[in-house]
C-alpha cells in the first residue's frame, strides 16, 4: 500500500519527526477573569514554536512545486532548443538542395532501398541506377520524398544533418561481401 505523504517526507529527509515530549504541551489554564474576549474573531492564541529541524507541511509541499516547476521549466526549455536546431539544419539542407536535385519524372527504373527500417523506393532511369550502385550519387530525404544528389551534396547533407542521408553507397565496400561463404555448395 502506498506511504502517506507525512511517511514519504520523513523518509526523504525533507522533515524530522518530532516525539511527543518534544512538542509543546497546552495551557490548560482558564482565562483569567470572566469577561469574554475584546474584539472580533476567536481569541489569539500565541503561535506554537515548532522546532528548528522541523518543517510543516506547507513549505515541504512548496518546495516540492517549486522544485517541479522548475524542473518542467528546464525540460521545456531544452525541448524548445532541440527543436530550433532541427529547424535550423532543415533550412540548410534545403538551401543547399536548391536547383541540385536529379530526380527525372520520366524515370523507368526503381531502386528500393532501406531507411528508418522500412523499404523505400526511388525512381530513376538507368544511367542514374548504375551511377546510384557505384556510389556517384546518393539519396536524401527531405519533406517527405527522397531526392537523388550528387556524391558531394550527398556528403554535405551527411555533415548538416546525418540522418536525412538515406543512402550513400561506399564504393570501396566489398561487393562481394553479402554474408553467404564463397565455398559453399548450392
């Protein structure tokens, strides 16, 4: 079962308990005289001295939402900054784009490959194939469509901002090299 909040303070050490003796005991005296009291109101009543190592629960329970608040207030801020950087690669990347996309309407061709862990798709036409296999040009995404570039756009966009690379073929890579023995039998 849950702790009650007195418990949870206690055991974070943001408030001492205090024993019995400890706390101030009332008056039982009667008021002196037998006249009611003079004024509005209930009779005031000197405030009770709490110990130094003590906390009441209002201030335990400010502290704690300041302590959120400012919490939330960095993480905001933080978020917001993570998302003005992104902006700002996104206007890089489609400035440098600009008049340097390759992609042909007329395209026979398509060449499916893997980004964000899904197959995409890409068409274009032969010469763009065999230039894409030999790693001449690359393919970015930006907007929701993968656009083919050049080798050196290809490679700016991978210093801007790695992820919207979505395939640059390394033609030093070994061809050969796609997991199944060179001795093996069919």
């Amino acid at each position: 079962m849950a702790d009650s909040l007195r418990d949870q303070l206690l055991k974070s050490g943001i408030v001492k308990q205090v024993r019995d003796e400890q706390r101030p005991k009332p008056s039982s005296q009667p008021p002196r005289g037998n006249r009611p009291p003079q004024g509005k109101g209930k009779p005031q009543r000197p405030p009770t001295r709490r110990d130094q190592g003590e906390m009441d629960l209002a201030k335990a329970y400010a502290i704690r939402a300041q302590t959120e608040a400012a919490e939330r207030k960095r993480a905001d801020q933080e978020a917001a900054e993570q998302a003005r950087l992104r902006r700002e690669r996104k206007a890089k990347i489609q400035k440098l784009l600009e008049g340097q996309v390759l992609n042909k309407a007329e395209a026979d061709h398509v060449r499916h490959f893997e980004y964000g862990g899904k197959i995409r798709r890409v068409h274009i036409d032969a010469e763009q194939l065999a230039a894409l296999n030999e790693g001449r040009l690359g393919i970015v995404q930006q907007g929701g469509r993968y656009l083919l570039v050049s080798q050196a756009i290809a490679e700016q966009v991978r210093a801007i901002d790695p992820q919207q690379l979505a395939l640059l073929v390394d033609p030093q890579a070994a061809i050969d090299d796609d997991g199944v023995p060179d001795d093996l039998m069919w």
